[in-house]
C-alpha cells in the first residue's frame, strides 16, 4: 500500500458524506452493542449492566480461554463474537482472533509475521485495542517499517489493508482506532513523521489527514465531543500538542491548547462539560487537566478550568460518573473528585500497580492491578472497597462489558463473566 503523503482535506466531500451518516450510524451501533472501542460507548467506560457479580470464584466463570502469545489489548464484542490481538513476544508473530461469546471457541484466527524492534519493557507487540462495527473488525499495529491498519470481516476474510508509513519510537505503539460514521480515526503521534488521519471504513481509502509535532509519541485514544448548539467535535491528546479539536466532517481544527508538559498515554474523557486529560512520566510529575472547549470560529479560546496533581494518574484513563470523576493511579491511589471544580471528594490508597484503565459498571469500579487482581470499590462520593478477586495471571488490560456480560483479559487468558439479561 501507498504511505498517504498528502495535505489535510483530501476527498473533503468523502468527509462531510460521512458527517452526514453519523446520527444513523451511531443509533445503530447503540442500539445494536455497547461495547465496539476501548473502554465501550466513547471512551467512557461506562456499563448499565445488572448481572456481573461483585465477588466471585472459578466456578463462576462462563468459560476462560488461553490465548496464543501475550497481549495488552482489550476485547471488543459483536453480537456473538468477541474480537481481540495476541502477539509471541519472542518473534512478534501476531495473532488476530475472532472467540465466541457463547462457549470461548476460537471461531477464527490470523497471522501475520513481523519483524522484532524495540519496545519498552512494559508494552507489548499486541497493545493497541482494535474497533467493530456491524460488517467489520478493525486492527492496528506497527513495527519500525509499517504501522498498518487492517480490516477483517467477522468471518475472518480481510478487505482492506493500509500502510500508514514507519513507526518511529522506542517503546512502539498502543493507541487504538475509533469509529465514526463511516470514519476509521486513529492517531499518529510518533517520533517520527506524524499525523492524525481518517480513513473511509468500507475501504481504508483516506479521506483527511492533519499534520502534528514529531516530538514524542502517544498513546492516547480519541473520543466525540458534542458542544451544546454545535457539530460534533473529535478530541485528541497529546504531549506535543496538547488537547486538539478537530472537525470530522472535514479534518479541519476547531481549536487547540497546550496543556501537557509530558507524555500523554490516558484517553480524554468528558465530564462536566469539560474535557480531561492526563500525562505523567516515569519519573512523576504527573497530572491531570480539566479544560473548557474553544469554538470553531475563534470567538471563544480554550481554558484550563483546573488541574489535580497529587497522586494523578499517568497510564489509566479517568472515569465519569454523574457529578463525580474517579482517578486511578498506576500506583494504586483512587481519588474521587467534583467533575465542575476538581474538588477532592476523597483519596484512598488501594495498593498495587495499574496499567489497565477503571471501567464502572453500574455503581461499582472495576480495575485490573498488575498482578490480575480485580479490585471492586463503590462509584460514589463515599469511598467503600467491596471485592478482590484473583485471575491468576498478569494484565494490562481493560475490562469489557457487552449484552450483560463481563470480558476480562490477562496476558495469555480472557475469562467470560456475568449472565445475559433474561
């Protein structure tokens, strides 16, 4: 495939074709699963489901399945099928995998070979979480040479391949596509070349692509915002750029501000009105950021609205619930705060690493530590542990909930949970 070397706005009309679609399309996919992306509906992590237990042992488990090879990504959910990457670790042969939601068979499986490089210690060649719709699976990974984008039909026969070009960063790639309308939007922040670019999703042809800063890579995932009385709005994070708003219909920015003084792996998430982001580093300093949105025609500049800096998180993305953001360290501190100000509500240390992101489940947290422990602590403004329950193996992963089911994905296993409604 061709590296799409072009300016921002080629095929616009392609673009506002698919802005036009958006309403029908995302009625469908609502109607039809809750969870398509990482962390489910936008980015939010948020389930309604009613049956997943709180404690639970082996014995309760649908079915768990091993996987070939490690990964980090997360499940996604079709109807009838769960949709997931592994990766051998030793020769970054990557694994694609099509698992029934019914029993854990394995309904189908690709592979597709890649060269080894380098990558940081606690990544892995299977990061990246890939995105579904209605006719199709979407997968994205990179090695030096190429970071490629792939769709595969749910019976596992693949339609489109596209080369994004090299990926240029010493601890690889794991941000992960999203789809709107008829767009696959994926992020490029690397360093080298980068871009943001949106492909038509039928056919991987691209349809707009918006030149960034080269300065380091991202990982973070984009979501929709929708200012009252205005388009939709597609919001990106980075180091190098900040939090950028870009118009989906055309590629366009809408605004942007520089808000980030480190890398940002998080995803941006809308509470209040506002939009948050974090970055962080190994070494500290991280925090998180509360921002009011610009407007598309400059009359209005974007602000900071607040920052909460003790104890913030750098790897998991925050959660929203009603008035209330929940933080989850990757040093195992939770903070409760008031979306509007920032305002701590209550800070607790809960103990463990987390690289995997808090998703909440009616009125309840679940996180993945580190070590495959689920901890379970109540979304309110009361702080109240109510479970640990042990996988047994290490994750890095983000829960998934579909059709009153819950997905929990260790490095090497991915465990059904939680009955369908009825």
């Amino acid at each position: 495939m061709t590296h799409p070397c072009f300016a921002t706005l080629r095929f616009r009309a392609a673009g506002l074709a698919a802005a036009l679609t958006v309403a029908v399309v995302a009625g469908q996919l609502a109607a039809q699963q809750e969870w398509t992306r990482f962390r489910g509906p936008n980015g939010t992590g948020l389930s309604q489901a009613t049956n997943i237990p709180v404690t639970w042992t082996d014995k309760d488990y649908n079915w768990k399945v091993a996987l070939p090879g490690i990964g980090h990504s997360c499940p996604v959910v079709w109807n009838d099928k769960v949709f997931l990457t592994s990766a051998d670790n030793q020769t970054a042969l990557r694994h694609v995998l099509a698992i029934s939601t019914a029993d854990g068979r394995t309904l189908w499986e690709r592979k597709y070979s890649s060269s080894t490089h380098t990558k940081h210690q606690l990544n892995s060649f299977a990061s990246p979480t890939p995105t579904v719709d209605d006719q199709r699976a979407y997968f994205v990974w990179s090695s030096p040479e190429e970071y490629s984008v792939r769709a595969i039909t749910h019976d596992g026969q693949e339609v489109w391949h596209r080369s994004l070009g090299p990926f240029v960063s010493q601890h690889s790639c794991g941000t992960s596509p999203i789809i709107y309308g008829d767009l696959l939007v994926l992020n490029n922040d690397q360093d080298g070349i980068s871009f943001l670019v949106a492909l038509n999703r039928h056919s991987g042809e691209p349809v707009w692509q918006v030149p960034r800063n080269s300065r380091e890579v991202a990982y973070s995932t984009p979501c929709v915002y929708e200012p009252a009385g205005a388009p939709p709005e597609l919001i990106f994070n980075s180091g190098a750029q900040g939090i950028t708003s870009i118009d989906p219909a055309t590629g366009n920015k809408n605004w942007e501000i520089a808000v980030f003084d480190k890398r940002s792996v998080s995803s941006p998430v809308i509470a209040a009105g506002l939009i948050l982001g974090t970055c962080g580093s190994g070494g500290g300093g991280n925090y998180v950021v509360a921002v009011r949105a610009g407007k598309a025609d400059g009359s209005v500049q974007p602000e900071i609205a607040y920052k909460v800096t003790k104890s913030a998180p750098y790897v998991p993305t925050p959660v929203a619930k009603d008035d209330l953001v929940f933080l989850w360290s990757e040093q195992g501190v939770a903070t409760c705060i008031r979306a509007a100000t920032g305002e701590v509500v209550w800070q607790q240390r809960i103990g463990g690493k987390f690289y995997g992101s808090p998703i909440c489940i009616g009125d309840r947290l679940y996180c993945i530590s580190t070590d495959g422990e689920v901890v379970v602590i109540a979304a309110g403004p009361e702080y109240a542990e109510l479970a640990r329950n042990n996988l047994g193996d290490g994750s890095h992963s983000t829960p998934a909930v579909a059709d009153g089911v819950l997905y929990l994905r260790t490095f090497s296993h991915l465990f059904s949970l939680g009955k369908k409604p009825g």
